[in-house]
C-alpha cells in the first residue's frame, strides 16, 4: 500500500487533458470530413447511436448471458477460448451493427465519405464512453483521495467502508506516472482508425451486396480484439499498442485502396427495390 493516499497534480492535469481529447479529436475528424470530402454530420450521429445500441446494449445483455452463465467458468478460465469469445463478439455486434446502419439509410447516402463520418461517430462514442467516461471518474476519485483520504472515496461512494478489493483499485492512481495515462488517448486513436477502417469496408460490402465484404470485416474485427486481449495477458502496455497499432495500419491500408476504388467509380449505396 502507498505511504500517502495522494494523487500527483500532474497525473490529474493528464488525466483531463486525455479526457477531453475524447471528445474533441473525433468532433474534429468530422469537421475535417464534412469540410474536405463532403461527409454529413447525420452519419457521425448515426455512428454515435449504433455503438451503444449494438456494442453496449446487444452484445453486453449476451455477454453477460454467457459469462456469468454455465459456460462462464469455461470461457473465463481459458485465455485463447475467452480472446476468441471476446473478440467474436465483438466482431458480430459492431460489424452487424455498422451493416445494418448503411442498409437503413441507403436512401440518404451520397457516397464514402458518409463512412468516414459514420467511423468518426462511431469511434468517438466509443472514446468518449469508455476512456472519456474513466478519465472523469479517476479524476473525482482523486479529488477525493486528495481531499480526505479512503474516507473521502468512502463518502463519494456513499456505501461504506471500502472493501480490500476496492482499495486494491486505487493504488494505481496514486502510483502510476502522469505519462501512463497517455497511453487511452493514443489507444483511442489507434481504435478510431480501426473504426474508420472497418466502416469502409462495410459501406463497400453493403454497396456490393456482398456478404463476403461482412464476414472479412467480422474476422478482421475479432481478430483485432483477440489480439488485444491476448497481448495484454502476456505484453507491458508498450506491446499491447504496438500490436494494435500493427493492426490499425493494416486495415487502413486497406480501406484507403477500398475508399479510392469507391471514389474513382463513383459507387454509393444503391436503393434496394
């Protein structure tokens, strides 16, 4: 246990900064897609509806079925079984999601401009949700870490004495450089890459009527989530990015021959008769 119950200022001035980059690094994506390629801020929305509905909500309610379920210990207490559970479900859900979105609105799109918006939304959301979200509640924690100590958690909690566990969590806010907390923001912009990517590939293979375009988006999906969770079990953080990183650069690659190839031909989503 640290000798001081102190969060440096340093770590906490982090800390905001990468929250609020959260919010403003995808809110400028769009401004640079809406004001260079002519993408609509209805597809960033959109993207900002779907995650949750699908990621959150949808593959949340199944993951819980299952893990806390029968097969849970079976899952959990296997690496490769729990990286590929995960990371299927993942793939499923959100590429799912993603397809079901440009089906819907076939009619609105004017080409793929409107995926990079809708990535952004997407990606962002996601940022903004789950790093944004974190970076906001260690800030408070170490508020009242600051101020009063346990008893100032104890009191910002409002359910008690803190049990070991809880206290187990704290010591890395009050142990960890300010520079660690960099990390969510460059692994935010590694997923909202990932995210552009994939919502390219997706708008092609919707645009194609090609089932084959969302099964690759699907398997390369799951395997970008595998892998995380796979690195992070047995690499520092430093590993764990770079293997993410490895994988954005690939699919952005990839998307960018995808985005050109739509662009060159003209090709929108058609309207389904």
């Amino acid at each position: 246990m640290p000798e001081s119950w102190n969060v440096s200022s340093a770590a906490m001035a982090v800390m905001a900064l990468v929250g609020l980059f959260t919010v403003v690094f995808p809110l400028g994506l769009g401004l640079v897609f809406r004001r260079k390629f002519g993408g609509r801020w209805r597809f960033f929305l959109l993207g900002c509806v779907v995650f949750p509905l699908f990621a959150l909500t949808l593959e949340g309610s199944v993951n819980r079925a299952v893990l806390y379920g029968p097969m849970g210990g079976a899952v959990t207490g296997n690496l490769w079984l729990y990286a590929l559970f995960g990371g299927a479900m993942a793939g499923i859900f959100e590429e799912c999601g993603r397809w079901a979105a440009f089906r819907l609105t076939r009619r609105w799109s004017r080409g793929p401009e409107d995926a990079l918006m809708y990535g952004a939304g997407h990606g962002g959301i996601e940022a903004a949700l789950l790093a944004g979200s974190m970076m906001l509640n260690n800030l408070l924690v170490s508020v009242a870490l600051n101020q009063d100590g346990l008893a100032g958690v104890e009191a910002l909690m409002g359910t008690g004495p803190l049990s070991d566990a809880q206290i187990a969590t704290l010591v890395p806010l009050v142990t960890a450089p300010a520079g660690m907390y960099l990390w969510s923001g460059f692994e935010r912009v590694v997923a909202i890459a990932i995210h552009l990517s994939l919502s390219v590939l997706v708008y092609a293979a919707v645009g194609n009527r090609s089932w084959k375009g969302l099964v690759l988006a699907i398997l390369l999906h799951a395997g970008v989530d595998a892998c995380a969770i796979l690195t992070s079990a047995w690499l520092p953080i430093a590993g764990v990015e770079l293997a993410a990183l490895i994988w954005a650069v690939g699919l952005v690659l990839l998307a960018r021959r995808t985005y050109a190839s739509l662009r060159l031909s003209g090709q929108k989503i058609p309207e389904i008769t």
